[in-house]
C-alpha cells in the first residue's frame, strides 16, 4: 500500500486494472490497485492512498514531498503535519489489513531528510520508527524539518538499532549536489547501517518523474525521457524497500543510464 502525501484534490475511488500478463511473462504479478483520492488525514490537509487488491499482509510506504507552499509559511516548516501523517498511517494501515510493522518512511527533497530524521531520533515520533527508510534527491546536512537537526550530524551518536536506507540521487541535480548522498552513505555504511544508493542520469524532479515549472511554482509530471526513466527506476527502489529485498544492503552506487 502506498500513501502519498501532498494532494489537494476532491475525494475520489478509482480502480486500476492491468492488462493480462502475456503467456510466460515472468516479471513482477500485476494487480488490481484501488485509488482513494483526497482523503483527510488532518485539519484541512489530504492524501493519497494506493491499495492493492487484496491488501492483507502488503508492506506500507509513505511518501513525503519536498517543501510546498504549506511548508514555506509554516513556522514549524511542517513538523505538525508530517507527524500527523504518520499517525494516520499507522492506524489506517492496521484497519486495512496491511502489515503496521512494515511501514517504509520515504521522501524526496527535504521530505527525504526529514524521513531520515525520524530514523536517527525515534523520539521525535513518540518512540515509533519506520522498517526503513527512502530519501529521493535528499541533503542531509541541514536541520530536518521534525527533528531540528541535520541527520549527519545526528548519525554519529545514533544509538538506536540500524535500519535499511535507500538513497536515490540524480547524478545532474543542480538544487541538492549527488556528493549529499554519496557522503550520507559512506557514513552510514561506516556505522554499520545497510545502504543502498542509485545515482541515475536527472535532476532533481527528474528523480519523482517532475520537472518543475516556474510559472506553477511547482512541479508537473515530466515529459523527458531522462525522468520518466529515473521516475521508473525510483518506484522499483521503493518497492525494493518495502520487500526488504535487494542484497545485503551494502553501498552501492548504481549509475543508470
């Protein structure tokens, strides 16, 4: 099941049915993916749900999105609202049948970091922690918007128990330099902690499948061939992630063409 926090629509159902898989197609099982729209999960904020069909047992993934509009005038730069989001997440997971133990805490931007926070200070969630965690196009060298203090500076004194990372980076990321992730990285693999990292071939949107657009003042879905394959190569990571799956969690720079 994924969450996606960040939508400002009307609450709506969709369902999502694949085409037949090919005789002998042996790729990942396709399924049936119901899509709830502009759900409340706080005072006036909404988000996204994508839930396979059946859901009993499947891992969770909640994804935050980087600075908005919101983030911008708020005096806690959001804290209240990420927080909120996680215990919706919690408690919805469980009423859905999927596995509240396995829930991956994943962002792109400073949502990245402030994911990455909550890992290294388990406090700041009220104790809780994600089964792991996914930063998309991250630094880490600034203060976390939950926490107030920059992840590298917090691993080094972490004394909680590891959990998986996976960083993604786009190797051309004129916002957030790839040195950000390739230095979290080796810090983490030097304290024991399994990392994965991707660099691939965009930029910083690139790495959601955006680009981002001036006169919006966000982003939009891209066009370019560069981010709808690093978009692609994102969502296998997440998936990656929430199976726990993909080696032994060693550092590895994957540079995708």
């Amino acid at each position: 099941m994924n969450v996606d926090l960040g939508h400002t629509g009307v609450p709506q159902i969709h369902t999502h049915e694949p085409e037949q898989a090919a005789p002998g197609h042996n790729g990942p099982v396709a399924c049936v993916v119901c899509i709830e729209r502009g759900v409340d999960y706080g005072p006036g904020k909404l988000i996204d749900i994508y839930r396979p069909q059946p859901s009993a047992g499947v891992p969770v993934v909640l994804l935050w999105h980087g600075v908005g509009p919101d983030e911008r005038d708020a005096p806690d730069n959001g804290r209240h609202h990420l927080l909120a989001s996680v215990d919706f997440t919690r408690e919805r997971a469980a009423r859905l049948g999927a596995d509240p133990a396995r829930i991956v805490l994943a962002g792109w931007s400073i949502g990245g970091r402030a994911a990455a926070g909550i890992a290294l200070n388990p406090a700041a969630a009220g104790g809780w922690r994600p089964s792991a965690v996914a930063c998309l196009g991250s630094g880490f060298s600034k203060p976390a918007p939950v926490t107030q203090t920059p992840p590298a500076s917090d691993l080094p004194g972490c004394e909680a128990s590891p959990v998986p990372f996976w960083l993604v980076h786009g190797t051309n990321d004129p916002v957030v330099d790839a040195t950000q992730s390739r230095d979290f990285a080796a810090a983490l693999e030097r304290q024991g902690w399994p990392v994965h990292l991707d660099e691939i071939d965009t930029d910083h949107a690139g790495v959601i499948m955006a680009e981002y657009d001036p006169g919006l003042g966000r982003c939009r879905p891209a066009t370019a061939q560069h981010a709808i394959r690093a978009g692609d190569q994102a969502a296998r990571v997440l998936a990656l992630a929430a199976t726990g799956r993909g080696g032994s969690g060693q550092h590895a720079a994957d540079q995708s063409r």
